[in-house]
C-alpha cells in the first residue's frame, strides 16, 4: 500500500482535505510579525529594554544556568511564593503565566462565550479585539477623542447587560494614558452590578507609578495583569502573571499548559525581584530620556504627548509626512513606528525611550532629517 500523500500546499484543493476552523476564526485575518532587524539596525520601536543589564546582573543569571535548568521541567513554586509575598497575596489568589499576554488570552478563553460583549478602548492593544473574535464575542469600542481623552459618562454607559468583560490597558496601549482612579473605581462597580468581570493589563508598570494590584482584595470582579517584558526588560523570555480572586485564578489555571513558564524565564525573574534596583534606576534612565527627547522635539517645532509608559508620540504631521520620516529614520538605522490609523494618533510617530545618551543621539538625527 502506498504511504498517503499529503496534498501539495500550492494547490488550493488541499482545503478538501482538512476540517474546518471553529466559525469564530472564518474571518479573523492575522498577519505574520516581520523578524526584528536589532542586528543592524537601532530598534525604537517594540518598547523594549534599550540598554543592556549590568555585567554584574548578567554575570549572576550566567553562573545560575547548568545543565539541569535546561534537562528538568521547569519548577514555578518558589518564583510563585515570592511574588505573593511582594505583593501581599494569598498563593490561591496568582497565576504565573508566559508573558501578560497569555494571561489576557486565558480570561477570554475563561469568561467571555459566544455572543458576549466585551468593552475596550480605541485605540488600544491589537489582541484584546483579537480575542473577542476567536472566542465569538463582540468588541464594543471606546473612542479617544483628538486630545487622547475618553468619554466616562459614554464608557460606563456601554457597560450594560450583555457585557461579560471590560478589558483596560492602564496605562493604555497605543496612547499612553491614563485613566485614574476615580474612573477605574466607577467602572469596576458598574461592572459589578450586571456581573462583569474587569482585567486591567498593566504592562506598563511601574513607568506609570499607578495600580490597582491591592484592590483585588476588595474587588471580587477584578483581575490585574502583569508582565516582565517593559521595565523588567525580560521580553525575550515571555513571562508575567495574573492576580484576582481566589474562584477567578482557579479558572484561569484550568486553561493553563502544563510547564507554561520556562526555567531560564523563571531564574531571570528571580533575579529581577532579587535586585529591584535594576527595575528601577532604568525606569529612571527612561523618565530623563523622555524629558530630554521631549525638551528636543520641541525646539523643532514638534509636540511630545504626554506618556506614562516607555514610548512617546511625536506629533509630527504639520511638517512631514509621517510614513516618509520613518523611512527617512529607517535609512539612518533607525526604526520607529507610525501610529495607528486613529484621528487621535494619525499624524504621529511612536518611539520607544531609553536612556538619555541614546535619545539625544536620535534627537541629533531627527533634528538632521527636520532641517532637509
């Protein structure tokens, strides 16, 4: 008998072959993420870590890896146990998970059905819609107005029945806003009254100095999310967690992979907790580069929006095009993004911040390309 012959992947007629996705992915379009080029060119524009960990940092991570970090399954218990202890938690009350963004893709997988709504800024982070669509609810969008403000009156009306999760990015993702907590409150209550639960994705902790960590405690319908990818400069290793009630946590872990979190993650985030200095004079390297990168755009005539995270906007549409100075900065190694196509952002580049020496060397640049 001959070996079945899978059909060719040129031919179209392979479909025959194969079962049909879920419904709720018919019409879901996602694109492949284009590699990073960080081997040769200067990368302002994934809000990722831009200086390198000292040498004494790396040197301890070095000496901590021998070979049955990478032969033994991965063991979460202590890194767990530690961050209950830094934050005042229960361990019934965190869920270790591998990067904040699983986190947010387990509440969907968890609480949000077919048909269901689900309440979000606009703009905010990609996935958040994504989500709502592969697991068949609905996005119900909250609109920023040109100065980057949202409606409160209009957002806590839109959180009525039918609405099984607002899902908040604070500080928000692309804007980098705020809300305070005022309004946060007043959402977490009306969502209370129709059974709602609230996730806020608070990635970019601590460039905001603001959380609503501690009022899981209080608030039974609230889950905070966290990750080690911004301030703790930990993107490539995918780690974060998730932190509410007790009931909410034990849900989320049903939807975990076994060994979700990998040892060389885990090890790192020890030694992040271990050396909270790390953390925090970058955070300080990216407030004076904001100021300085900022103080320069303005003498170009050009307007810095007000961040609370690692990455600013630069308004820069009344002198250029914005996609033709990025491809501008691009030939000088430089990449940054173009905002998303939003009225509130539509004239802007996004650039991640670092420390000062790097931002005055791009402002150099930026100023170079302003004055051709």
């Amino acid at each position: 008998m001959e070996p079945m012959r899978y059909p060719d992947t040129e031919n179209p007629s392979r479909a025959h072959f194969l079962p049909d996705p879920v419904p709720s992915l018919a019409a879901l379009v996602r694109v492949r993420e284009p590699g990073s080029e960080t081997k040769t060119f200067i990368g302002l524009d994934h809000n990722e870590r831009l200086a390198p960990f000292p040498d004494w940092f790396v040197e301890r991570i070095r000496q901590s890896v021998g070979s049955a970090l990478l032969t033994k399954y991965p063991v979460q218990d202590e890194l767990h146990r530690r961050l209950c202890r830094e934050f005042e938690l229960r361990e019934e009350q965190l869920l270790l998970t591998p990067g904040s963004d699983a986190a947010v893709k387990a509440v969907y997988q968890v609480y949000v059905r077919r048909g269901d709504r689900i309440v979000i800024l606009d703009p905010t982070y990609a996935m958040y819609s994504v989500y709502a669509q592969m697991f068949g609810g609905e996005a119900i969008r909250i609109s920023f107005d040109r100065e980057l403000r949202v409606d409160t009156d209009f957002l806590l009306s839109r959180i009525s029945t039918g609405v099984r999760l607002v899902m908040l990015a604070n500080p928000n993702q692309p804007t980098a806003t705020l809300l305070d907590e005022q309004i946060l409150k007043q959402v977490i209550d009306r969502a209370h009254e129709i059974g709602a639960l609230v996730a806020v994705d608070e990635a970019y902790y601590p460039f905001s100095h603001m959380t609503v960590l501690p009022w899981i405690r209080e608030k039974v319908n609230l889950v905070v999310i966290r990750s080690f990818s911004k301030a703790a400069g930990l993107a490539g290793l995918r780690i974060g967690f998730v932190a509410g009630h007790e009931e909410v946590v034990q849900n989320l872990y049903k939807v975990r992979s076994i060994y979700d979190v990998n040892s060389m993650a885990i090890l790192c985030a020890e030694q992040i907790l271990s050396h909270p200095e790390v953390v925090d004079d970058y955070v300080a390297q990216v407030e004076e580069g904001k100021q300085l990168l900022a103080a320069r755009a303005a003498q170009l005539g050009l307007v810095a929006l007000p961040t609370h995270t690692n990455f600013i906007f630069l308004r820069v549409g009344h002198r250029c095009a914005p996609v033709e100075l990025v491809e501008r900065l691009r030939d000088h190694r430089y990449l940054v993004k173009t905002a998303p196509d939003h009225p509130c952002l539509v004239d802007c580049i996004r650039v991640t911040l670092g420390p000062p020496e790097l931002m005055a060397a791009f402002a150099d640049i930026l100023e170079e390309l302003m004055n051709t």
